[in-house]
C-alpha cells in the first residue's frame, strides 16, 4: 500500500499528554507539548530534558508517558552540543553520545531531539526503510546538520536524496529571533545565498531576524529531497503549548520524535 502523498499534522492526546503527530505510511513523527507530564513550575509539565535542572523522576515518567502514547520500545536521544555530529542507532559503542543528529533503520525505536526554540528536522525515506532526525538552532543550521543527516542516511541505508521526504516542527519564528552580526556572518561562510535567510531588525542596528525553517528548507530541496507539509508553529508565541529558552530562559524542553512503526 502506498503512503499518502500528502500527510497533515494533527493534535492527539493520551491522557493529559498532549502531542502532535504526523504519519507518512510506516512512518511516525511526532512533537510532544508541555501538557500532560509531572514536572513541577518553572518545567510544567511536560519537561523531556534531564539537563535543564528539572527532577530525574520527572523527566524519566515523563519520557514514559511520551513512550508509551506513541507506541514505542524506547526513546532514543544524545546529549546535545549544537554540532553537526550524526549518530547511527544502534550505537556502535557504548562512549558518550555528543551530538545533534540520529538515524535508524530499526522499528519501533523512537529517535529524539529536545528543543526550546531550536528547529527539528525530520527526515525519513519514502518506503520507511530508514529514519533520521536534526536538531537544528543557528548554529547546527549553520553547520548544515539536517543536510549531513540526510547525507548520511543516503550513504549509509542506501537511499538515494530522491527517495528520502523531510518535515520540519515548531520552532522560534523570524519574528521572535533576533541575532547579531556574529551569526549574520557565519550563515555568510556556509550559504551562498544567505541574505534571503535574514531581515535587517528595525530597532536595533547590527541585528537580524533569522528564519530557520527556511534556511534548512533551502539546505535539503537543494539536496534533492522532497517536503511534506511542516507543523508550522512559533515557540515563542504559544507558551501554552512550547517551552522557549528565549522567552522564559529557566524552562522545559520539547521533544521531536520520529521512528517506524509497522
């Protein structure tokens, strides 16, 4: 059978756990709320971080109840380093996991990235042979993880770019981002066409607005790789729903989750 040729998120909850969910045939991805977890105030609820400086009992329950409304064996996750380091599950030893990107070929584990601002990135093969996810801030954007993700899927699980979809979660919006000169230039060093990323801020000289999703858009269509239809909410705007760094500084973190499920 066929995967549809155009998936749509859509907002499904487990209980008090509240998450968003996208499937592409045996393809799952999803981004965890922060309802519906045990994390105390500033990390209500839904906290899916144990570095923030949250309760480990509450991130492991928390990380359980996510588990468990997705279906999966087990979530799978790094220690975050804003880098373009990408990591194959199953790991090939059992050393410290520094890095912003995984890729799978296994069933039913879940890979994840935490993010309070910083974009997701998911990428997937369009037979669901293989799965693989991004954590994309300026910096990883930057270093164009998302692209060596799907480069190394491509190498790896044998998937040429034409075969391989991405989607892309919540994230800050251009309009909630501000950064300096000092960003403006690195994005100079890794995309030709870097300008049509930024927008010069109005009230502050030498500051921009950066849009992240499009800057990785740009990265992978440029590759080859095909887009379903992103679940585009800003962090910073919906405090409701997201944790943002940028807004409240001490919080939770989100997780994007993506994994096969068949």
């Amino acid at each position: 059978m066929n995967p549809p040729t155009e998936p749509r998120w859509r907002q499904k909850s487990a209980g008090k756990l509240v998450y968003y969910e996208l499937a592409f045939g045996d393809v799952a991805a999803a981004f965890a709320t922060r309802q519906g977890g045990v994390s105390a105030e500033p990390y209500d609820s839904l906290n899916l971080s144990p570095e923030v400086g949250d309760r480990p009992e509450s991130v492991t329950r928390n990380r359980g109840l996510l588990e468990e409304a997705l279906g999966l064996a087990r979530l799978t996750t790094l220690t975050q380093v804003h880098s373009d380091k990408v990591f194959r599950v199953p790991f090939e030893d059992r050393g410290v996991r520094e890095g912003d990107g995984l890729h799978t070929a296994e069933h039913y584990i879940g890979l994840g990235v935490k993010v309070a601002d910083c974009l997701p990135v998911y990428v997937f093969a369009q037979d669901a042979s293989c799965v693989g996810i991004a954590h994309c801030g300026w910096r990883g954007t930057a270093a164009c993880t998302a692209g060596k993700l799907a480069a190394e899927m491509s190498e790896y699980h044998g998937v040429p770019a034409f075969g391989l979809r991405f989607t892309t979660g919540p994230c800050i919006c251009p309009d909630c981002y501000q950064v300096g000169a000092e960003v403006y230039e690195e994005f100079r060093l890794s995309f030709p066409d870097y300008r049509r990323f930024f927008r010069p801020a109005t009230s502050e000289p030498e500051m921009w607005h950066l849009d992240l999703r499009a800057a990785n858009r740009h990265l992978l269509a440029d590759l080859g790789l095909q887009e379903v239809t992103g679940l585009e909410l800003c962090t910073a705007e919906n405090p409701d729903l997201f944790y943002s760094a940028r807004r409240d500084q001490k919080t939770g973190r989100n997780l994007a989750a993506i994994a096969i499920r068949s």
